[in-house]
C-alpha cells in the first residue's frame, strides 16, 4: 500500500505550510510513528514532488505506547504515532501538532505548562503513602498516565496557563486520593477543587481518546467523591468498601 502523509511544518523561520510524503509498505502493522522514522532516516528525503525537504521534527521515546512523547493530531484525532496503524488511517494521512501546546517545530509541541500542573496541584508525596490492597487497583491505574496530553488535546475547557488543569491531572492525582492519609487528604481537595473540579464541565469528551485506556471516569469519580463529598476508599475489617472521612 502507498500512503500520502500530508504534514503539517512548522518553523520560526518558515511558519506553517503543509508537505507531503509518500510511504510505502504491505505491512498491516507498522504505525505512522514506523514511517516518520523511515523517512527521517533517508539521507537525501524527497517530499511529495521530489523536492528535497528537511527531516520532519517529531518526538519519540519508546514506540511501545509507553512514554507518550509521540503524541500528535492523526487525521484530526489526537493519538500516538506509535499506536497509529497505517493501514486504519487510509490511504491519505494528515499529520498535525497537538494545538494546545506552543508548537516548537513541526510536530514537536512544548508541553510543560502540563508538568508545570502537576508541581501546582501537588502531585507528589511528602510522606509514606498509605499503601493498601483495596486501593492498588485505582492507584495503579491511576499511576499509568503517560503525560500524553491527548485528553487535553480534546477538552473544551482546558487553555494552556489557565487556572483549570485538565485530565492529565485530574487522572494522576487519583492514586493519592487512593493512597494519602485522611488528614493530607484536607490539604489536596482544596488544590482539587480549585484546578480541577470547578473548571471540568464533566462532558466527558475527554473520556474515549486516552491512549493508555485509563478509565477516565472512574479516575474522575474517585477523586471527586474523595474531594468533594469526603469519601475515601479504604480497607475496613477486611470489607471492600466507602468509608466516610472526617475532613471538617
Ligand atoms: S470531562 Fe470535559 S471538561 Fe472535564 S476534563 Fe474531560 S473534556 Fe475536559
Ligand atoms: S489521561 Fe490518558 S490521554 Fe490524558 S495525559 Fe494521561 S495518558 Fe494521556
Ligand atoms: S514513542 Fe513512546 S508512546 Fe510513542
């Protein structure tokens, strides 16, 4: 099969444009992250037209959906390069930057406003985590977030810089929730509260696109039966069940 990977270039220089290349393979497997690659391993790449063209910018770290580096907009929907077959995304494929990043060139968007998140809703621990069995589960999946930002990619209510932080925050701060101590558990609602629970509109858009396959909204109602109506997950004489905090 050939495929045309209609690009979408971006540099200071030379501002946006669209360029197309050609790939070819019968493989039913390889993904557009496979592509980018080969392309940008040609010494002399020739776009579309047969022109000679610069290497594609473009972020990778594992291509095992691991990292989350080689997020991008594929055919309109955000998604991993490595997790994007080319044999689903039909003959012509557009290739975009995530929009709600600055673009630093090509597909390479500057996401740190999304790690910067994390320092201001406190998304680490300052303690011994209270580590249970009943909680390993949400924790766990919790803690699989890749920092892809392909959920912010979709919000409606997430703006780079703004006060709310969006599910690649909301997702994470699950696991303390789950494994936070009651009395720190206070501290971290109001941050909760104030970046996440307000600003969310619970659409739910965000809830069918996450590469990882975390499920969003039990992440989202964890953490706001937790924040919000102070209830907690826990382990109780040996029972699974939702144990009212004192929070007050
Ligand atoms: S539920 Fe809606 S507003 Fe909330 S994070 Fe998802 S897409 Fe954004
Ligand atoms: S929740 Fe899913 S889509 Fe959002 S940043 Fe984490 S891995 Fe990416
Ligand atoms: S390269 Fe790591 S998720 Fe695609």
């Amino acid at each position: 099969m050939k495929y045309r990977i209609d690009i979408e270039r971006y540099s200071p220089e030379k501002k946006s444009y669209i360029e197309s290349f050609y790939y070819e393979t019968d493989s039913e497997t390889e993904t557009v992250a496979n592509a980018l690659a080969f392309l940008n391993a040609k010494s002399n790449l020739k776009n579309a037209d047969g022109q000679d063209a610069e290497p594609i910018g473009w972020e990778c770290g594992c291509m095992q959906k691991k990292c989350g580096a080689c997020a991008m907009v594929v055919n309109g929907r955000p998604a991993l390069a490595c997790d994007s077959r080319l044999s689903r995304c039909g003959k012509v494929i557009r290739l975009s930057p995530l929009k709600k990043f600055p673009v630093v060139r090509d597909l390479i968007v500057d996401r740190s406003v999304m790690f910067e998140n994390l320092k201001t809703i406190k998304l680490y621990f300052e303690d011994n985590a209270d580590f249970g069995e009943e909680t390993a589960g949400i924790a766990y999946e919790a803690s699989r977030c890749l920092q892809c930002g392909c959920c912010l990619e979709v919000c409606p209510n997430f703006i780079a810089g703004g006060t709310f932080t969006g599910m690649a925050s909301a997702v994470p701060v699950t696991r303390l929730f789950a494994e936070l101590p009651a009395e720190k558990i206070k501290e971290l609602s109001k941050l909760y509260n104030k970046h996440i629970f307000e600003g969310c509109g619970k659409s739910l858009a965000c809830r069918n696109i996450c590469p990882a396959k975390i499920d969003i909204e039990k992440m989202l109602v964890n953490s706001n039966a937790a924040a919000v109506w102070k209830r907690v997950f826990r382990h109780q004489e040996g029972v699974k069940k939702w144990k009212n905090q004192d929070l007050k």
